[in-house]
C-alpha cells in the first residue's frame, strides 16, 4: 500500500506537464506546480481573455507582468536552462511585443498560440488540447 503511494508519487512528478490542469486538479495538493507551470497557467488565462476580447473587436490592453518573466521561471526539469526553451521562448516574446504595440493585434494573437505549440511540441506535448482551443 504504502509503495502503491510511493509509485504514484514518482510518477506524478515525472508526468506533471503530461496532465491538463484540469486533470490536476485533483492531484494538485499531492506536488507544488513549478514557477514555470505558474507561468503557463497565466498564459492560458491571458490567451484565454485575448481570445474573447478580440472576437468582441475589443482591444487588448495589458499584459501581465509575470508573462515577461517566463523564460527565467524555474522548470520542474529545470527546462529554462536549456538553450532550446530559450530559443522556442524567442518567438512568443516576439509575438506579444507586437500585441503591446498594438498594430494587428489578431495577428499577434495567432503568431503567439503558433509559439505555444512550437515549444510544446519540443516540449511536454500533454497541453496541446488546452492550446488548440486557443486558437
Ligand atoms: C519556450 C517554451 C514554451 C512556450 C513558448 C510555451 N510553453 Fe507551456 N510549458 C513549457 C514547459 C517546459 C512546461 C512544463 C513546465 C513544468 O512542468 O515545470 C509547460 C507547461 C505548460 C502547461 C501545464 C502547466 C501546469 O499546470 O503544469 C500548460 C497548460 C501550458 N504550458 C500552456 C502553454 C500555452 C497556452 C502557451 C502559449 C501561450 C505555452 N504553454 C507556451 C514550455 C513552453
């Protein structure tokens, strides 16, 4: 029994940007989210919001400040160091300075959800539903 909750401890760790946040929900007691998942759970709040704003012809205003900080938060693999997540990070940066200035912000918009799924893709592909219904 006590193994039973040891093996699944493990695995929990081990396959934690596998799962949904909704998946996790449940679990989410059972381990601490890294700085990094934090990071990601703000994005898709954000992306969330940017999506209803500009279907509504509304203009997105702000950004939280926390997103610009993603590429240093800390990953649960330590992923931040690796120099491919700097690279993939590049784009997504790219994308929301263009949203901040305002030009196409639709534009943007897609140009950063592209961005999500380049890295996933590299990276931990278990989010990708979450990220195809940004699009
Ligand atoms: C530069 C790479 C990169 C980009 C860009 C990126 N992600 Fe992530 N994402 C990751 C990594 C790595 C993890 C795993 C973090 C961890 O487990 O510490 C992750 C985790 C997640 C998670 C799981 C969080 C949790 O609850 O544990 C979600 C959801 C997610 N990303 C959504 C997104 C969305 C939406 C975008 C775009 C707005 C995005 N990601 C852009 C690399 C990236």
């Amino acid at each position: 029994m006590r193994l039973n909750i040891i093996i699944l401890l493990v695995s929990l760790s081990f396959t934690a940007c596998k799962n949904s946040p909704e998946q996790k929900t449940n679990s989410a007691e059972m381990y601490e989210a890294s700085e990094l998942s934090e990071t990601m759970r703000t994005m898709v709040d954000f992306s969330k919001q940017a999506k209803t704003s500009l279907a509504e012809g509304k203009h997105i205003d702000s950004i939280p400040a926390e997103i610009w900080e993603m590429a240093k938060a800390t990953g649960t693999r330590d992923e931040h160091l690796e120099s491919d997540f700097q690279t993939l990070a590049g784009p997504y940066f790219e994308a929301l300075r263009g949203i901040e200035r305002g030009d196409s912000q639709s534009y943007y918009y897609r140009k950063s959800i592209d961005a999500c799924k380049a890295c996933h893709s590299r990276y931990c592909g278990g989010p990708m539903s979450i990220i195809n219904k940004l699009d």
